[in-house]
C-alpha cells in the first residue's frame, strides 16, 4: 500500500503539533534525527518496512 509512511507521519505531526507552527518544526526535526526525512515522502512514495518500523517506535515512544 503506496502512501502508509506519509500517512503516518502526517498522523504524528497532527497529534503531537495540534495547529502549532512552532511544533511542526520541532517534530520534523526529531524525525530527521531519527533517519526519516518528512519531506521525501509524498502518498505515491513506495512504503519501506524499515521506516514504518521506525515510525511505530517513535509512535510508541511519544505515547
């Protein structure tokens, strides 16, 4: 299924940001240090198994 990285991390962002310009920022950052660049990945992008494992231990580590 084409799209389920940007899915995720649209979903990350929304939840943690809630509307705050600021905490956007601040939590693309975070995902660049932890190897996921937010702007590489668009709906068509093929999804990796390696950067959804990634994202479900951030997702797991921000709750």
């Amino acid at each position: 299924m084409a799209g389920k990285i940007k899915q995720m991390i649209d979903t990350v962002i929304n939840q943690r940001a809630k509307d705050n310009a600021m905490l956007v920022g601040v939590i693309k950052t975070k995902l660049l240090l932890k190897g996921i660049d937010p702007a590489k990945f668009t709906a068509q992008s093929e999804d990796d198994p390696v950067i959804i494992g990634k994202l479900e231990a951030l997702i797991r580590e921000l709750k």
